[in-house]
C-alpha cells in the first residue's frame, strides 16, 4: 500500500463515516419501528430527539460521500507517478481493477448522498416530519453501499504495488479496442456534438418551461432529460471535448482535463454537469411529495430554485465545453 495523504484521508473518513452510518441505521430501526407523529408518549419525544441527533450524524457522513469522489479522484490523479506506464488517473485506476468500482459507486453514492440531504431539510422544515419513514428506510439501504465503498477503496488501495506496470488511457480509450471506453472514443464527433447540443438544448427549454407551468408532466420530463443529458454529456467528453481541449485528434482521456497542464478545467466541467443534473432531477423526483400537505408550499417554493440553479449550471457546462471548440486552434476539418 502507499502512503499517500489522499489515500490516508479517504481510508480514515470512510471508516469514521461508516462506523457512524452503522450507529445512525441502528438507531434509524429504531424510529421505523416506534415513530408516531400523532402520540405524545415520552417513547415518541424521546424518537423526536434522537431524528434530529441522526439526521445531523447522516448529513455529515454523506456530505463526506459528496466530497469523497472529488478527492478520490484527485488522489487517484496524483498517484499516477507511481506507476510505470501511468500518464493519470486512468493509469492509477488501471494499476488495480477494484479502482474502477470505487469511481462508480462513488458517484452512485454522491448523487445518493445530495437526494438524502435535500429530503431531509424539506422534512426538518415541515410542521410533522412527514418524510421520517422514507428517508430512514432509504438510510438503511444507503449503508451497506457505504460498506461496499469502503470494502473496495481497502481492495483498490491494499492493491497499489509501485512495481506494477500499467496501461493508460491511450490503450483503453483507444478507438480500435472492443471495450465501453472504445466504444464511446470510437463514437464520430461531429453526429456527437449534434447529439450533444440537441439533448442540452431540449433540457434546457422544458427547464424554461418548469419555470412558466407548474404541470407535473414538465418537472418529470426535466428529471428524465436531466438523466438523459448526464449520459450523453460524459459520451461527448470522451467523443469530442476532450479532442480540442487536448488538440489531439486520437487523444479521448476524460480524466487528463483534471491536471495542471489543462488549467484543471475537468473540475469546473464536471462539477457543473453533476450539480445541473442533479438541480434537474430534483423537481420531479419530489413532485409526488406535494401530496402532502405540509410538503407542498415547502416544495413549490423552492423548486424554482432547484430549476434555475439547473439551467446556469449546464449553461456553465456547455460554455466551458463549447470554449476550446469555439476560440481553439484545433479543428475537425477533414475529420469525420
């Protein structure tokens, strides 16, 4: 194992997270099994205390979720000196399988983590709690996908030995490969970059139209386009973006935007993705909570927040994506 700092602080909170979601789940059991919003029992003010006591420990321990993958992703980054072979992150991810695992449950849990919090503050707001029992019973199937991360962040980084010789992103992001990565470098840039800003344009109009009606139907479509434009977002990054910020026809890394030498632009690209898809979701995947009484002003006078935080997001995405096509050198003519 290497003793990096990253690695150091990514094993430790995970394992204090953790330990703390397994108390948190313990006593969220507990609630499920005696909450009664309506009893005046000294068992329910004792639950009462204890929810506020839990939802503090959850939020905590998935805000670290949250934070997590920018840090693992950084040190996985960083790590790639370490490696024969390694140019980045992909070099470090490759040097031990178990890593890729890591990267995917952690953004799983990351957008897991946000849905959580965001439920919990509209219940903490609300006069009766109304939404004790889904956010505890999702608690109880969030924890063992906690465990799970730990489990292989142990595996991925046990497993780091500096003598092993690596591949990099120019073998598995190669167009002539037969794996997922392949498939998507191998994708042509110009249908790409149709598709692209086709699918960013459509989610961004039913965003303006969340703003104008306040129809069910319009805040579900902006969850499924918002789902939809994640997917397609990080096929054209690997398509097309990374070639002209790169300047490189045959070079599709989505993770070497993340160093030095690329101003660090990943970070902005990627967090305004996440956080505008995230903001997209939001109003349909909370629009059937309206049902309740004490939700519905909670909600209809927040989601046009969740709405316009989404369009400047992805606003912002696309013009740092748009950047490098628009003002670069490099261009795809006499290119597919």
């Amino acid at each position: 194992m290497i003793l990096h700092p990253g690695i150091l602080a990514l094993l430790a909170g995970s394992v204090i997270t953790f330990a703390m979601l397994l108390y948190a789940a313990g006593t969220g059991i507990q609630i499920l099994r005696g909450w009664d919003f309506t009893s005046s029992s000294e068992r329910q003010l004792l639950l009462e205390r204890k929810t506020f006591l839990v939802s503090t420990i959850v939020n905590y321990t998935f805000g670290f979720q949250i934070l997590s993958l920018l840090l693992f992703l950084y040190t996985a980054d960083r790590l790639h000196p370490q490696f024969v072979g390694a140019m980045c992150a992909t070099g470090s991810l490759n040097a031990n399988p178990a890593g890729w695992n890591v990267l995917f449950l952690k953004i799983i849990l990351g957008f897991a983590s946000a849905f959580w919090i965001t439920g919990n503050i509209l219940d903490q707001r609300a006069e009766d709690f109304p939404l004790v029992r889904p956010k505890y019973t999702a608690l109880l199937f969030l924890t063992p996908l906690v465990g799970l991360d730990l489990y292989f962040q142990l595996r991925y980084f046990t497993g780091l030995h500096p003598e092993v010789i690596t591949s990099c992103c120019g073998s598995l992001f190669s167009e002539r490969g037969f794996t997922i990565a392949s498939g998507l470098a191998a994708l042509p840039p110009r249908p790409m970059m149709r598709l692209f800003y086709g699918t960013l344009l459509a989610d961004l109009g039913v965003a303006l139209l969340c703003l104008k009606s306040s129809s069910g139907t319009s805040r579900i479509l902006l969850a499924l386009f918002s789902v939809v434009t994640f997917f397609v977002a990080i096929a054209s990054i690997v398509s097309f973006v990374s070639i002209y910020i790169y300047e490189l026809p045959s070079h599709h890394c989505p993770f070497d935007i993340l160093q030095q030498g690329y101003d660090f632009v990943g970070y902005p690209i990627y967090l305004t993705l996440f956080g505008g898809v995230f903001f997209g979701i939001l109003p349909g995947l909370f629009h059937p909570m309206k049902k309740i009484a004490t939700l519905q002003g909670l909600i209809e006078g927040t989601e046009q927040k969740w709405i316009l935080l989404s369009i400047l997001l992805i606003c912002s995405f696309v013009v740092l994506c748009s950047r490098p096509v628009v003002f670069g050198a490099f261009t795809l003519q006499g290119y597919r």
